[in-house]
C-alpha cells in the first residue's frame, strides 16, 4: 500500500466512509465523539494509518460493545474486504486471552485518557503487524471532523462508499490488516496491557516505549522457559514463616474431639445428658465432673513454609550496555531487564507455596543513579509484586556493599546475582555473590561461586542467549537453596 496523504474534503469523504464501514456502536452518539479522539491520539502516534475503521471500531469494543457484523453499500469488493477483516482481526482481537484485561484496564484509567489508550493500542497492533504504509490525514482535519454529527458523518460516508477510487483504497487497507493477521501468531501482547495499566504514570513516549519493550522481552524470555519446575532434592529444612493474609490462607481449625476443652467448643450432642426439672446433679453434671464430656480441639500447628529470598544488584556499569547489537531488535540493557522480569515471574509461579521475596538492588554513583529510568520502568512492570510485598526495590553505593549488606539482613537464606558490564571490585569475602553475570559483546554468561555449575553458552542470537542465562540462574538459584 503506498503512503498517501489526504487534505480537505478528500480526507473528510475517507473519514466518512470509515466511519459507515465501523460497528454501530461506534457511530452512536454515545460513542462517536471518543472514537474521533482516539483517531487523533492514533494518527498522532503514527502518521499512516492502513484503515481508519480500526480506531472506530476499537473505541466501541474496548468499552465493552459487541462484534456485529456491518452489511454496508458499495461495491462487493468492499463487502468482501470486510467481511475478512472482521474474521482475521476483530473476532481473534476479541477472542485474545488479554482482551478482558485490557478491557478492564481501560476501564480503570480516568476518562480523559481512554481516547489516548485507544490510540496507543491501534498503533502497538499495527506496529505488531508490521504495517507501516497507510492513508496520512492531518490531526487538525480530524479535529474539524470531530464537529459534524454522526447523521452527517454517516450520509456522507455512505454515498462516498460509491466513489472507486476511495473505495479502492479502503479495500486496499482492510485486505493488508486481514492478511497481516493471518501471518501474525498473536495481535496482542503483555506490553498492550501493560502499557495501558501504567498509561497514567507514562508521562513521555520514551517512558511508553521503554516499557512496551521491556514487556515485549519478558513474555519472549518467559515463553523459552519451561511451564514446569523440576524436582529438586534439598538439603536443609523448613522453618515457621508468616503467612501473606491470615484470611485468605487460615491455619487450623476444629481438627479432633477430646475429654478436655473450653464450653464454647463443646460438641453438642453432649447436652442430651442434660436432665430436665430440678433435680440436679444429672448425667451431664456426672460427666462435667469425672472429665468425660468431649470437645472439639483446634489443630494449634504452626504453618510451615519455606523461605527464600533472591537478591539481584545492578551495577552502575550496566549504562553501557544501552548499545544495540547487530541483528537485534532491542537494546542488551532492555534483554537484561526483560529477562529478570521473566526470571521474576517463573519463580513466583513456580514456587507459589513459598515465602519468596525478590530484592532489585541498583548501584547509585556520587548520589546520581545512572539506572533511574530503567529503575522506574521496571518498578512498573513488576507493580503487581511489589503491592504484594515480594518485590523490594533499594539502592546501594557499591556492588560489593549491596551483596555484604544483604548477606547481613539475610544470612545464609539469600542469594544474591550481581549484574554488571565489567567485573565491580570488592566482590570477594562476604562480599562475594553466588553468581555474577557479565557480557563479552552481544553474550552474556554466568559465573558462578561454584565452578561446577558453570556452563558455556553456545546459544546464537539474543533471545537465544538471554533465555539460557535466565534458565541457568533458574537451575543455579534453586540448587543452591
């Protein structure tokens, strides 16, 4: 598709007839005003858009409307360019396992920002479909736009469905997203949800983008992994720990009946041998007194869980490693911090029964954290366990004072991974962490306390190579617990 761009009535008479092509819903008077908002926000973010109709369409099923299919008038090709659309884009769109969580982070965010999430979500699914021809129209036309009633608008994009040319251009658009689609395993990621659930902290587009690639990375990194944990044989033993909320995990309860107890929990068919009248002491006073009454006793065990905590520092030196290699997509520094998102997560999963906590650590020099961005972005990515209380995120002077100060808070319970460009000094003694991991080039590696756990990294490609890392401190995390 080539980049056109449209001023004037032309614009106006594309616009329209998106518009008659959209669901009804959007077109409502309910919805129309936020659909025109979110095509601004839409070409503000991307200049070229293959099809309008994906924004008005967007608008409505993102807050909650249906996918009903739109019979419209023109020529066939139109229909059937259409029909396609709605089948390869729309119905997976709404059928994606993120969708409710989308929806329902649209839903959370306050109102003057839902036509910007909108946006945001039309051009991260085109950007996915690697679409980046389109139809060019200026914001200030759709901004005029915006002032004609849907009834106009509607009239309009009608009769303008009759014009070859533009419905050529339409059936153009619609064909491209409905093939793209096909080519394209998932239209949705974790970075749209992310994204839209931190779209009110995400102040600037280096901020949004930094966070899209950084979900981006986790869920590849994440998806290497493997869904299961391995059995391990463990050496040491299980201690008491506090439980997340009593509530929702309880311990104890009535668990056996016995000769001796409080009132309160007497079983109750022991108050048959209660007599009626006044003659007294009855059978039930006779058994009151010889101890022979039962009662219902609380299981008063200690919950047990084991405890683990992970401490993982960044270095100051990893501000060298904002460099993109060749071949790749991303920035080394944007795969580090994907992978420990994806490491953060797999353990979570696979250790849910235990008390695991994780430390993120970041190395500040002469009072000025080199890592400040990557610290914030990455605070956000893992906001869902920080509120939980397993994630900390801190900050030290050195490397080596992050790793000695954490072996004094956790003793032999914590282990820690250094993440550094070069080797910090001081990383020796009680300063010396379980595992450092460094970057010759593009490959990282893991060194390791214990030589033999080290392994060599054949892996070619970043992605390749990041996963295998994250899996070895996986396994070398676990063993050493």
């Amino acid at each position: 598709m080539s980049a056109d761009r449209l001023d004037g009535a032309r614009a106006e008479e594309f616009l329209s007839a998106s518009a008659a092509l959209a669901r009804d819903a959007a077109t409502s008077p309910t919805w129309f005003e936020p659909s025109i908002r979110a095509l601004e926000a839409a070409y503000t973010e991307r200049p070229l858009l293959p099809a309008a109709v994906l924004v008005f369409d967007l608008t409505a099923l993102l807050h909650g409307e249906r996918v009903l299919p739109v019979t419209p008038p023109g020529v066939d090709a139109v229909r059937e360019a259409l029909r396609g659309y709605e089948d390869h884009v729309l119905a997976r769109l709404t059928a994606d396992r993120r969708w409710t969580r989308l929806c329902e982070a649209i839903t959370a965010l306050p109102r003057p920002l839902h036509a910007t999430a909108v946006g945001l979500i039309a051009s991260q699914l085109l950007q996915r479909l690697g679409l980046e021809h389109g139809v060019g129209i200026s914001t200030g036309v759709v901004r005029r736009f915006a002032a004609r009633s849907p009834e106009q608008v509607l009239s309009a994009g009608r009769l303008a469905l009759y014009d070859a040319e533009l419905a050529a251009q339409l059936v153009e658009g619609l064909t491209l997203l409905a093939r793209a689609a096909r080519r394209t395993r998932d239209l949705l990621s974790d970075a749209e949800v992310f994204l839209v659930e931190n779209l009110a902290a995400l102040k600037t587009l280096a901020a949004r983008v930094a966070l899209t690639q950084l979900a981006e990375v986790a869920q590849l990194v994440g998806e290497q992994l493997p869904a299961r944990l391995r059995g391990q044989v463990f050496e040491d033993g299980d201690a008491p720990t506090a439980l997340e909320e009593d509530s929702a995990y309880p311990v104890g309860g009535f668990s056996s009946i016995s000769t001796s107890g409080s009132m309160e929990n007497l079983v109750t068919s022991e108050l048959i041998y209660m007599e009626r009248g006044d003659e007294r002491p009855d059978l039930f006073d006779v058994r009151f007194v010889e101890g022979e009454l039962l009662y219902y006793s609380r299981d008063e065990s200690v919950s047990v869980r084991r405890k683990r905590t992970l401490s993982m520092v960044f270095d100051a030196s990893l501000s060298q490693w904002a460099v993109m290699d060749a071949g790749e997509r991303y920035q080394r520094l944007v795969w580090l911090f994907g992978s420990v998102t994806a490491l953060v997560r797999k353990l979570s999963a696979w250790l849910d029964t235990e008390a695991l906590r994780f430390e993120l650590i970041f190395v500040v020099e002469r009072d000025e954290p080199l890592l400040h961005e990557e610290e914030g972005v990455l605070g956000l990515l893992l906001r869902e366990y920080r509120e939980r209380g397993q994630v900390d995120v801190l900050r030290a002077e050195s490397a080596a004072r992050a790793v000695h100060d954490t072996r004094a808070r956790h003793g032999g319970r914590a282990r820690v991974v250094v993440f550094a460009a070069r080797f910090p000094p001081g990383l020796e003694g009680e300063s010396a962490p379980d595992a450092l991991v460094t970057a010759s080039g593009a490959s990282p590696r893991v060194h390791w306390s214990t030589p033999s756990l080290d392994r060599l990294e054949t892996a070619d490609g970043a992605l390749a190579a990041w996963s295998e890392v994250t899996l070895q401190l996986l396994d070398g995390v676990l063993k050493k617990c």
